[in-house]
C-alpha cells in the first residue's frame, strides 16, 4: 500500500514504477495533462482506448471532496466555524482557492490513480495488446 502511494505521488508508471507518466512540468498548465503515448521504461501504453481517461472525473470528484472533508475539519479544529464572524465563509474561499490552486495536481493524480486500476507493478497480462 505505501509502494502504491508513493508511486501514486511520485508520478511514475503504475506498472514498472519508473517511467515518467507527463511530459511536461505541472506548472505549465497547457500540458498538465500531456502524456506520453507509452511508458519510456516498460512500453506500457498510456491511453488505452480513445476516452479512456473520461472515468477520471470521477476519481477527480472523489479527490477534491476528500480534500474538502480534510480542510473542513482542519479549519473546525484549528480555527472554529463560528457562522457569527464568518469563519465559515473564510474556510470556503480558501478552500476553494486551494482546490483552483491544486486543480493540476488532482488532474494528474486521478489519472495515475485511474491508470494504477487497470495496471498493476510487474503486470504482463496486458503486454501483447499494449506495449506495442
Ligand atoms: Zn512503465
């Protein structure tokens, strides 16, 4: 589980765990989501099927409520929620420019965490079909 975490955040190929899975920096955010057509190390391919990455919104929605289940009780815990100084009001703007400010991050980590669903470390099965 923590080898699966960290190659999550680590940005590499679910299956060898070590080909970068984008092509560019996050931070230009033209090509956030730009990837190679196969693994530079093991030749997995990286879009399987045309639309294959449409199941990342889902993933994606899962990341950022957890991330807001997460700052929502980090604020509760460290600040209040007094609705009569509107504290409340303050962890809702800052949550959501965390969520504008980590939107690449949750792009790319719902596409590994998408990705790591249909290839495991070491995995074969698919090889014939798709590292070519
Ligand atoms: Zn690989």
């Amino acid at each position: 589980m923590f080898a699966y975490i960290k190659n999550i955040l680590s940005q590499k190929c679910p299956r060898c765990h070590r080909g970068k899975m984008f092509t560019h920096k996050w931070y230009q955010l033209k090509y956030v989501v730009a990837m190679p057509d196969k693994c530079a190390n093991c030749g997995q391919r990286t879009e399987i099927e045309q639309g294959f990455y449409y199941g990342t919104g889902y993933v994606s929605y899962a990341l950022t409520v957890a991330f807001t289940v997460a700052t929502f009780i980090a604020w509760w815990v460290l600040i209040g929620l007094s609705i009569n100084d509107n504290r409340i009001f303050w962890w809702l703007g800052t949550n959501v420019a965390l969520l504008v400010i980590f939107q690449p991050w949750f792009m790319r980590t719902s596409r590994l965490i998408w990705l790591s669903w249909f290839f495991h470390k070491d995995d074969d099965k698919h090889k014939k079909n798709n590292a070519l």
